[in-house]
C-alpha cells in the first residue's frame, strides 16, 4: 500500500501584510520534518520579521491525486526590462491572447494590479480575447495549491536545473505552479514576474510553449509583480477553473525538458 500523503502550507505575514508562503505535498513520515523546515523559511524570509505564521497540514484522499508531466523550459533574452515587457507581450499573443489585452495586461502587472496600485495577494483572471477581469476579489485574486513534485522528481529536477545554472528555488516552485496552471480548464497562458525587488525575472507559460522565462521584466527595486491566468470561457466556467487551481491535488511524477540555450524574439515580432 502507498504512503498517506499530506499537504503541508505555511503562510507569513508582517502586520496582516503578505510576506512568504510555501507548501509541499509529502508521505506522512515527512510531515514533522517540512513543517519544520516551511516554519524556518518564514523565520529568515529576508525584509520584516513575520509576526504570524499559518502553518496547515492535510490528509490527502489518494484517490484524488492528479499525476502530470512538467512543461518545457526555455529561456528569451532581454537587454532591459522595456524591451521584457515587449517579448511577454509577443509571447502572450503567440500563445492565443488579443495582443492589445496582453500588453495591456503586462501594464497593469507593471503598476500593480490590486485596489489602489497594490499588489494582488494572488493571481488575476482575464478573459483572453475581451481583457475582463473575472477574479472574485482583485485584492486576493486566486491562490494556486495543492501541488508538488514526487521525490524522485524532486531530485532528478534539482540536479538538473542546478547543472542548467538554476538552482534558485524561485525557479523550481514557479516550474511546478506554472505546471499546474497549464492543467487547468479554458487556460490559454499565464504571465508572471515576482514581488520581490531583488527578483527581476519573470514568464509567459503556454499549453504549447510551456515555461518561458524572461531574463528581465521590471528593474530592480521594484516590488510590483504578480500572476496573470488568461483563460477562455467557451472552454470553463469560472467555479470549475477555481476548484482546479485552489483544491485540485497534482503531483508531477515526470521533468520536461530544460533548454540552456538563450533565445531572442525577432524585432519585427
Ligand atoms: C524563474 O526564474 O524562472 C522564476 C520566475 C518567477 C518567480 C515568481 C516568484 O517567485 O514569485
């Protein structure tokens, strides 16, 4: 008989202020241990001290578990990050997004896309061809979890990305999130680039495409950033699209490929 699993979610924050999270999905003998671990993130998270931290741990039904096979990565080049906000845009209207929502939507990130120019606590939904937004609350947009890798891929993906000079975890984590996006009903594509101001790298992730990074797409200092999913509405309703990506449990049991090469768009593009 496999071993329970359980998903384990640690959340941090300064104030009521968002400051980490993570989560893991993991056999029940390692529950102690990642809690640990996931405690001792949110402890020496670099900026404020948090003063609370949310710490869950759930059984999982293992009948329920949705396994999948990560997308592939790539990686564009862009000499600045005017120039990022340019291939996100190309790459979003490759992937089926009206061009004018998907430049429009690279500025909102850009300014910060909750109430009042703040950053979204997670992500925005937009329809891909009309630019509505569709999320419930545009303080709190959609929080994706319940995913993770198996061990054996945990460890195949580590000393990959580590030899493709990777081995940041933002990296990993956005991988396995990006993955679980991608499985989602009616999505089109995702666009992302983090909050953090030392983080400057970003993607747009497709069905097709898969995972492609954006070596530059805000300058550093800047703490706007935050997760577009485009989707499309013949294809789901927004309830089913939520349940997926909030409750849905996926393990992915299976690498892509990683591509070390640099890639450019054409100008004319
Ligand atoms: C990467 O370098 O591939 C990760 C980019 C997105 C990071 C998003 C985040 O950590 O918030």
């Amino acid at each position: 008989m496999s071993p329970s699993l359980y998903s384990v979610r640690m959340r941090a924050s300064y104030h009521g202020q968002h400051l980490t999270g993570a989560e893991r999905i993991v056999p029940q003998a390692e529950v102690s241990e990642v809690t640990a671990a996931l405690t001792e993130r949110a402890m020496t998270c670099p900026g404020e001290l948090a003063d609370e931290i949310q710490c869950s741990v759930e059984k999982i039904d293992p009948t329920t578990v949705l396994y999948a096979q990560l997308p592939d990565l790539s990686t564009y080049i862009a000499p600045d990050w005017q120039a990022g906000h340019r291939v996100a845009s190309c790459l979003l209207a490759r992937a089926g997004v009206q061009p004018e929502i998907a430049t429009r939507a690279v500025a909102l990130l850009a300014s910060g896309a909750g109430p009042g120019g703040t950053v979204m606590r997670g992500a925005l939904i937009m329809d891909a061809s009309s630019g509505k937004r569709l999320e419930a609350d545009p303080a709190r947009g959609v929080r994706v979890s319940r995913m993770d890798l198996s061990p054996e891929c945990r460890s195949a993906l580590e000393s990959d990305l580590a030899a493709a000079g990777l081995g940041h975890h933002r990296v990993l984590e956005a991988l396995v999130l990006a993955g679980k996006v991608l499985g989602a009903p009616g999505i089109v594509a995702e666009l992302c680039w983090s909050d953090d101001p030392n983080y400057t790298i970003g993607y747009v992730a497709d069905p097709q495409a898969g995972y492609q990074r954006i070596s530059d797409l805000k300058l550093a200092g800047d703490s706007c950033g935050g997760r577009v999913f485009f989707i499309d509405q013949a294809k789901t309703s927004l309830e089913e699209l939520v349940d997926y990506l909030e409750c849905q449990v996926v393990l992915f049991n299976a690498s892509g490929t990683i591509s070390t090469a640099k890639k450019w768009i054409p100008a004319d593009e």
